[in-house]
C-alpha cells in the first residue's frame, strides 16, 4: 500500500515530479486600501515565477481603464507577465478594438477574451450589439487580425448555463480555440470529477490545446456559494458540509478552506494536471500554500 501511495505524482519529491505552471487572477481594486492589498498579494506571488498574472475587465468595460493601469504596471514592478481580460458585451468592434489598440501600444500582449455576461445576469439571453462581436469565437478572430497576442478563452466543466447541450458547449470551445486561442481556462469547479469528464469530451472532440483548472480557494464559504450561484457552478452537498457552522468560527473556516484546497489540487496532479489557474480575489496566503503543495517554491 504504502508502494502505490509513494508512486502518486503528489507523493514524490519536489525533483520527481512533473514541473507546473501557475497563473494567478486579481481583479482590479476600487480604493487605496484594496490596492495596497493587490500589490502586496502580487509582490508575495510573483517569486513563484507564474506564467502570467490576469486582471479581470468589469461589465461593459467599466473598469476599462483600472484593468490596463494595473496590467500595465505589473511587469514593470514584478517582472511577470500580465494578461487583461477583454469582453464585447455591450460594446461595438471599434470600441472594442480601441482597448485592443491600448493593450498593444502599452506592450501587453497577453489576453483572456470573454464574450461577457448580460448587465441582467450569466441566465438571461446574450444579445450582441448591433455592430459589435457577435461572440467570443468571433472577439478571438478579431483580436488576431489586430495583432499576434497569446489569447486564453473560457471552458464550463459543468457546461455554460446558456449552451442547449454539452455537444453545443463543446463546439462552441472548438470555435474559440479553432479562431487562435492557445488555450482555454475553466470556471471555478468544486468536484474533480466535472473537470476530468469535461476534458475527456474536449479530447474525443478532437480539441488538443490545455485546458486549465481553474480553482478558487475558499477564503468564505458564503461569498464564494454567492458566486458560484451567479455563474452557474454547483457546490456538491459533500462539499458545503464541511462549512456548515463555521460562519463565526474564522479559524476553523481557514484550516478547512486550505484542507479542502489542497485536497483538490493533489488529485488533480495526481490525474497528470500540471497547470493551474487561481482565481486569488487579490489574496495570496492560500494560493503560496497550495504553490507550494504542488511543488512550487518561492525564488
């Protein structure tokens, strides 16, 4: 027994294992204080020498200007690459590819195209508008005519709540990738089993390119069910047990939210995963834990 644990990839030592790649998500910060956080959050992450670290794009572009001022200044100060997100939602091309045009002429060469949410919710109809990107297949076209950028899109492990069917979600991933993405990142998943069935239907669809785990540590178990209800992610039963009572019991929420991370992320490498994408809510204390369960060290 003790044989067949030791041959887990998570078992081996830091030399035996397969080398992993991180990327980190932050979103932008409104104030000074959450500011200083981010900043601190990457000053603490960048040694872990991520493939990238993504700032997200509000709806609508409304942090248009706050996600290229923080992309822009992350390489400067850490050195890491840093990747802005993109949506169409609501906007036209030019408008669109007015953003692109900034990204480029500040050096940024790195993008996560999104087609984007409707302001009424991920439930309701997406309607392009008129003159606009009529998808993310269609933003990632585009973004290749502008320049030669290395673009990541979105996958749904549980299957996008506006898909008819996993054949339509899986096309439609085909069609991002097909128009000039290099890989695509999942939504925040809570049971392995998902993500592993999902990449199994990419892989007989013919679909090569990585398809990278998205995971996001439970620094609240309530604000994260929030999340995952707006997006369409489920919280297995098995799951949310493990919170149950521990709203006003801090400590005994943190230690669980690290066994259950932890735990999540070890099977995954021990199913062959070697990248990783962490959704950090401008936090790092989780996610330097969890770099260093798989292997990771700061330098």
């Amino acid at each position: 027994m003790l044989s067949s644990l030791t041959d887990r990839p998570s078992r081996r030592s830091a030399s035996q294992r397969p080398e992993v790649q991180l990327s980190f998500e932050f979103f932008p910060p409104k104030t000074d204080a959450m500011e200083a956080r981010f900043w601190e959050s990457i000053d603490r992450l960048a040694p872990l020498r991520p493939r990238f670290v993504s700032v997200t794009y509000g709806a609508g572009g409304s942090t248009r200007e706050r996600t290229l001022r923080m992309v822009s200044q992350i390489k400067g100060r850490s050195g890491v690459d840093a990747a802005a997100h993109l949506t169409c939602v609501g906007s036209s091309k030019d408008d669109v590819n007015a953003v692109v045009e900034g990204y480029k002429e500040a050096g940024i060469n790195r993008i996560v195209a999104l087609r984007g949410d409707p302001p009424e919710g991920v439930g309701q109809p997406f309607t392009p508008h008129p003159e606009g990107y009529k998808s993310a297949a269609d933003l990632v076209a585009g973004l290749r005519r502008i320049g030669d950028f290395d673009i990541s899109v979105a996958a749904y492990p549980e299957m996008h709540p506006q898909s008819l069917d996993w054949d339509a979600d899986i096309d439609n991933l085909k069609r991002k990738l097909d128009a000039g993405a290099q890989r695509a990142i999942t939504q925040m998943f809570f049971d392995n089993a998902d993500y592993l069935r999902y990449v199994e239907r990419a892989r007989k669809a013919g679909i090569t390119a990585p398809i990278v785990p998205g995971i996001q540590p439970i620094h609240s178990f309530k604000q994260i069910s929030g999340f995952a209800a707006k997006c369409g992610a489920t919280i297995p039963d098995w799951f949310a047990e493990r919170f149950e009572g521990l709203d006003d019991d801090p400590d005994t929420h943190a230690l669980v939210a690290s066994a259950v991370a932890a735990e999540q992320v070890m099977e995954l490498l021990d199913e062959g995963v070697t990248q990783f994408h962490f959704y950090t809510l401008n936090r790092s204390n989780h996610v330097l834990a969890l770099a260093r369960l798989l292997g990771r060290r700061v330098s």
